[in-house]
C-alpha cells in the first residue's frame, strides 16, 4: 500500500463517520483548551503566593508572647504581655545573624477623622526598619525616621484602605501640624 491509498481511505472513512469525527475533534479541541486554562490558572495562582511570600522578606521571623489561660479563659496569642522593648534589643544583640529587626505594637478600635469622615481601624506601631523588612514601598509620601521614634514625634503612615474611607486622597504628604495624636505623613 502507498500513501495516497492510505489517505484516501481514511478520508473515506472519515466521511462515512462524519458526526463522529467532528465529535472526536471537537473533544481534543475541548480538551487542550482546558487544559492549557487550568495551566495558566495555576501559574497565575503560583505567582501571586510568590509576591505575597516576598513582601515578607527573606527568611522572616515573627515572635510574640505566647496565649495564656486565666480561670480556665485562653486569652489568645497577644493576650499575654511578656515580651518588652528590652526583649527585642537582646535578641538583636545576641543572635549575630539577624540583619534588621523592628518590634511592634498592635491595636483596634482606633478611629480615624479626616474632615467629616470617619474610620474605625487598627494600628501597628513600629520602627522605621518594618516597611525594609517587609519590603512596602509607600505610594505617596515619606516613612517615618528613627530620630521620629526617638522623639515620639505624632505622626504616622496610612494605609490604602483608610485612605479610601476617608474620601482623603488629598491628605498632603509631609508632616501635618493640628489636632489629633497621629497626623499624616
């Protein structure tokens, strides 16, 4: 047998079987197609864990005082208030490996006025050390500096989220005199 013989068979075949063969093409058509889908889902999802796993650092470490109970109540992981500033400066003190460290304070249910909006949040008190530590890249204005932490200069870095619920995309940048214990920067 030489080729044209086997071709024209085929296409003989095919024709007599035509709703069959569309069928099978059609489901190899369906079938790279979900599959190149699923391929691309799973690309998209890994790159965003990556981005998400690098604006932690490298080799990021977290410590905080551990949950105690009271009476039989769990008070949960920042219920206990064992570690202190003195803590912090040990460990960076003693353990040579670590580059960069800020400890922190957290809060909730501080509220946010800017003009007649207001906005009920929590806070992160750091050093000027956490936004390279987690590698945030502020998008309008300046951090605070280290000689702001050693003044307890009132100022402070507002996230996205406030922003947009304060209507205040107009908050200048820069240090803001007037009330309040924590003005823009």
């Amino acid at each position: 047998m030489n080729f044209n013989t086997i071709l024209r068979q085929a296409f003989i075949a095919l024709n007599r079987n035509w709703i069959r063969s569309v069928l099978t093409i059609l489901g190899i058509a369906v079938g790279v197609g979900s599959f190149i889908c699923v391929i691309a889902i799973g690309n998209a999802g890994t790159s965003s864990i990556e981005d998400q796993l690098q604006s932690l650092g490298d080799n990021f470490v977290w410590i905080e005082a551990g949950s105690r109970a009271r009476n039989g109540i769990r008070t949960g992981a920042r219920g206990s208030r064992t570690l202190v500033l003195s803590d912090a400066h040990a460990i960076m003190e003693q353990v040579p490996l670590i580059k960069s460290m800020s400890p922190n304070v957290d809060g909730r249910g501080i509220q946010v006025v800017y003009g007649g909006d207001n906005w009920s949040t929590q806070y992160r008190g750091v050093t000027p050390e956490y936004l390279q530590i987690r590698r945030w890249t502020l998008r309008l204005g300046t951090f605070f500096t280290a000689a702001d932490v050693e003044a307890a200069a009132p100022v402070c870095v507002l996230g996205q989220t406030v922003v947009e619920n304060l209507s205040a995309t107009k908050i200048p940048s820069g240090r803001l005199s007037g009330s309040g214990p924590c003005p823009a920067k």
